[in-house]
C-alpha cells in the first residue's frame, strides 16, 4: 500500500532542468523527499517523479506557459522511488543566463491538504476528459477545460485560482 510523504512547511524543494525537462540540479530536501539518491535524478527528466494519477493537461498548461516564457504554479502529485508519494504547490520559471533561457527553476512547497480536496475533485474530471480523447488531443482538451473551469466557475483565472487557493489554505 502507498503512503503520503510529507515535508515540513519550512523545507523548499528546488530543482532546475535543461530546456528539454531533464535535471540539472536537485537540493537536499527533493532527494529526501522523493527519496532518489542524485546519481538517479540528475540527467533524467523531471517526468521521472510523475504521478499517475496527475492529469496531462496540467503538464500542456505547465509547457506551454514555460514557452511563452512565464512562470507556473501549480498543485502537483509526485511519486518516490519506492512508490510512495508527496504532494506540492510548485511554481516554475524559466531559467535565464543574460537574455538566453538556458532552462527552468522550481520551487516547490508544502501543498496545503485542504486545497487538495478540491484539486483532486478537479483533476479527476481533466482525468476522464482525457480518457474520453484520443491521446493526441487529451492534454490540451482537459487544459481547455480546467481553464474553462476557473473562469466560468469560479470567476478568475487559472493562476488567480491556484494561488489563491493556495494562499487561502496555507
């Protein structure tokens, strides 16, 4: 059986990739808490952590909002190398050396648990989206929707949304 990982509200996961996704550095606490030793993260892409449970629409949003060179926030659920996992609030940017993007920083903190009812309940529904699609086509379409969502629901953004229900809940 799996069990939740958890970290303390003062620990930081930082991590930075190259522009393909594949890690180029890992801090302490995201070794500890994915429980992966550097030699096994570092030139591998971040994916390497992913959940499945973790919608695919919510990485299109992540990708296509790092390409337009703006920052990512985001609840993720990530998994450890035994099969255990940990939930964040991550927030992504791209990486500069002068002007040229040479990759991306996340930080990532402690997901607030009464936010992830409501992230679950969500993610569930961009989940049978995708289910409903063609492979191709399902992260874009469950995107589309968790956008759709935030606006006609709730009346924001999607960044407004995460942040705020972040913010509300830490």
């Amino acid at each position: 059986m799996t069990k939740e990982i958890t970290f303390s509200p003062r620990e930081i996961i930082v991590s930075k990739t190259d522009l393909s996704g594949k890690i180029t550095y890992a801090n302490r606490v995201f070794m500890r808490v994915c429980n992966y030793p550097e030699s096994a993260l570092l030139g591998e892409p971040h994916r390497v952590i992913r959940h499945p449970d973790m919608p695919r629409g919510v990485f299109y949003g992540m990708w296509k909002t790092l390409k337009a060179q703006e920052e990512f926030f985001g609840f993720v659920k990530n998994s450890t190398y035994d099969g255990n996992y940990y939930w964040v609030f991550a927030n992504v940017t791209p990486d500069y050396e002068g002007q040229k993007p040479v990759g991306y920083y996340s930080v990532r903190r402690v997901a607030p648990k009464e936010a992830l009812s409501d992230v679950n309940a969500l993610y569930q529904k961009m989940r049978d989206i995708e289910k409903k699609c063609d492979k191709a086509s399902a992260p874009k379409t469950s995107w589309a929707w968790l956008l759709d969502y935030c606006e006609q629901n709730k009346h924001v953004s999607y960044d407004a949304f995460v942040l705020n229900h972040y913010q509300q809940y830490r």
